[in-house]
C-alpha cells in the first residue's frame, strides 16, 4: 500500500454513459463529454474516473473548436498529471466524467536534511569540526488535511502494519522514490469537521 491523497466532493452533474474523448497534451488535456455540455462550465473543477478506479482532477478553462475544453491539472489534488496519464485515460476506458463542488485535501510539507559533524572544542575558543557521516539523510513531517475518515482509517492501518519497518515513499517536491521509515512512535490526527480530518506522521530516510 502507498500514501496517497484524496479528495472529497460534492458531484453537481456526471456523464456515465459517453462517448467521451481525452487527449493529453503537454500542459493539459482536451476532454469531451456528450451527456455534459462542459463548455457551459469554465471554471469549475471536473473528475474523470477510468473503468479501473484511477481518479484525475482539473480545472475547466477555455473552451476549444466545437464543444471540447480544456482540462487543466491539479497538483495538489492528484500526484499525477495528464502528460503522466498518456496512455492510461483515453476514450475507451473513461468511465466517467463529473461536474464536481470540491473540498481537495492538501499536504503540508516540513523537511530538513541532516547530516551530522563531530566538533572539536578547545581552550582558545577554537573549534574543529568533520563532517561524522559520509551521507546526508533527509527528514519528513507530513500533514493531510481534509481527508474522510475511511482515508484516515487506512493511514492509521498503514501506520499500525508498517512501523518499524522499511517501506518505499515518493519524496515530495521531487518526486523521487526513497526508502524511509517512521521516525517517531505515533502519528496524530484530529477532526477538522465531523466529516473531514487531518493526519501527521514524520519520516525518515534509511
């Protein structure tokens, strides 16, 4: 299992039934719905879900030729981007596309990079150091703000399955894969609304 996000909505319209077109471009995605006239919804944010579950976020912006428009990305909604989903979105596996009122959850990121250094201390106010250790390891405090209880149920079993040992994790900003681990003996959480909750766990680098 992987930590992801999630985003809770409000659908205002869905078209289930299609045909639906996506085409991914560099910075965003062409899509057409016919059960939804999208060009009369600039602006608002839409979910396209395929026949396997995987979920995409966006935001509605200019129309285009006929009645396509264009979707642009969420980062902070979705890991993902649409040039990243080339090849998995397309017209034959669109299950649907909605209309959405959204609450997205957002991620607050604490990092620091620690690399320890043996000090030498002597009487005439000297100081000599070295560096103790040959690699730095990088240090992660997490926050998931908005999420449902179902989410914060399986972070807290991630949590539970997980500690004290090793996992892979996707390193924030850059996007890299890591091997880390928890860093402290419990995570918290707390209830932001009786629907919505926050979670916060902290990480390291083995």
């Amino acid at each position: 299992m992987a930590l992801e996000r999630f985003v809770m909505t409000t659908v205002l319209y869905t078209d289930a039934t299609g045909p639906f077109t996506v085409v991914d471009t560099a910075a965003s995605a062409t899509v057409f719905a016919t059960g939804l006239t999208l060009t009369d919804h600039t602006g608002k944010m839409v979910l396209v879900t395929d026949t396997g579950g995987k979920r995409a976020w966006g935001i509605l912006s200019a129309s285009v030729s006929g009645d396509n428009v264009y979707l642009e990305t969420l980062p902070l909604a979705d890991d993902k981007t649409f040039c990243e989903i080339e090849g998995s979105f397309d017209d034959s596996n669109i299950a649907s596309i909605s209309i959405v009122i959204s609450t997205p959850p957002f991620r607050e990121i604490g990092a620091s990079t620690r690399k320890a250094q043996v000090r030498t201390e002597f009487d005439g106010g000297y100081v000599q150091s070295r560096a103790k250790y040959t690699r730095k390891r990088d240090m992660y405090d997490l926050t998931w703000k908005g999420i449902d209880a179902d989410t914060l149920e399986a972070y807290i079993d991630f949590f539970d399955d997980n500690q004290g040992d090793m996992f892979l994790q996707t390193r924030p900003v850059l996007h890299t894969v890591f091997v880390s681990r928890f860093s402290e003996d419990q995570v918290t959480w707390s209830a932001l609304t009786p629907n919505a909750y926050s979670f916060a766990a902290k990480f390291e680098e083995v």
